[in-house]
C-alpha cells in the first residue's frame, strides 16, 4: 500500500509559449518543471521529424522525447515524502547538466508544469494524488508570438527553425488543447489559472 500523502499536485498544461512557466511562479507555490524530463539530445530513442520543412530535426514536440515514467516517479515522490531530487536540464547543453533538491517545505500542493504536463494527469488521478489539471491557452497567433520572442531571446535554436517550428505548432495548437482535455485538463485563460489556484490554496499559502 503507497504512503499517504503529504500533499497533492496540481497540474498546468497548455501549448509551448502559453505562459505555463510564469503562471506556475506567480502562484507562489513550489513548482515541478516537466520540462526538465526531457531525454538528453544524445539518446538514441528520440524521435525525429519526418516531413515538412523540419525533416530530420529532432521532434521535441513529441511525448517519445520525453520520459513520462521518471515525471510520474517524481510527483509521487514529492506528494508522499514532501521533497525530491530532480534532474536540472539546460538547452543549451542540449542535455541535463546535474539534480537539484525539490522540497516543498511543509506545502500541501506542488505545481508540476511543462509542455506534456497533460500527459501525467491519468497517473496522477489514479493515485490520488491530483488536485486540479489546467490547461492555460489563448489565441494561436498570440501564443506564436509571446514562443518565438522568448525562443529568440533565450537562443534556444537557429532562428529560421524556431519560426518554422512556431508556425506548425500555431497550426497545432487547437489540437494541443483538446488532447490535454480529452486527459482531463480544463481549458482556462492564464487570469482563469492563476484565479482557480489561488481559490484552491488560499487557505493553505499565507
């Protein structure tokens, strides 16, 4: 039988460039970077874009690039024993880079937020362990807008990919939103979110 919980998790996804990161900060809560799950450019089972004008760049946009089982181990982690080491990753290095201690210092919540965040909400549901699935989202040509200036910004990857690579998830993003729906997220603007959280913990954040 699986410890009790100490706190339960809840979950911000939404499309790349939708506000999840600042959201998840704003709230005040201690925050679970999905992000950092991704596999190292190195792995051999990452999968790669197959056609278009991106053919045979990596496809980051994809959940097989990411590891869901070693995301799921750390939310549970975190709910059942209060504090967690988790992996560090940096685009730059195109891999992780070293751990960090998560600890939720006595929180009965943590916010686990990344762009496959949806993913983990039957696991977590079935753990008992969640608390509340957002999917934050706003207009499609917004979201390109606020992705690309950020990506530019943080040099993340040549310009002309980060652009060809915003136009197909612009194009993507309605189907983003109703996959994360379909996994039990509510569809919600970022004011939305951040108000639902704050009604949730109020009590508990001081």
């Amino acid at each position: 039988m699986p410890a009790p919980s100490r706190a339960q998790v809840i979950v911000i996804a939404g499309p790349s460039g939708s506000g999840k990161s600042r959201l998840a900060e704003r709230t005040g809560l201690p925050v679970l970077r999905l992000d950092d799950f991704y596999k190292d450019g190195s792995d051999p089972t990452l999968p790669y874009i197959t056609e278009g004008p991106n053919t045979g760049v990596v496809d980051w946009d994809d959940p097989a690039s990411w590891l869901i089982a070693e995301a799921c181990e750390a939310i549970e982690t975190l709910c059942r024993e209060g504090a967690c080491d988790v992996p560090v990753y940096e685009l730059a290095a195109n891999g992780r880079t070293g751990w960090h201690r998560l600890d939720l210092g006595g929180s009965p919540y943590v916010v686990a937020e990344g762009i496959f965040a949806q993913d983990v909400v039957p696991h977590v549901q079935a753990a008992g362990l969640l608390a509340d699935a957002l999917c934050v989202t706003q207009r499609p040509v917004v979201t390109f807008w606020r992705r690309l200036t950020r990506d530019l910004r943080e040099h993340r990857k040549p310009p002309l990919l980060l652009v060809r690579r915003g136009i197909a998830l612009m194009r993507a993003q309605r189907a983003v939103v109703a996959h994360a729906v379909a996994l039990g997220c509510r569809p919600v603007s970022n004011v939305e979110a951040l108000e639902a959280v704050r009604r949730r913990t109020q009590p508990a954040v001081r």
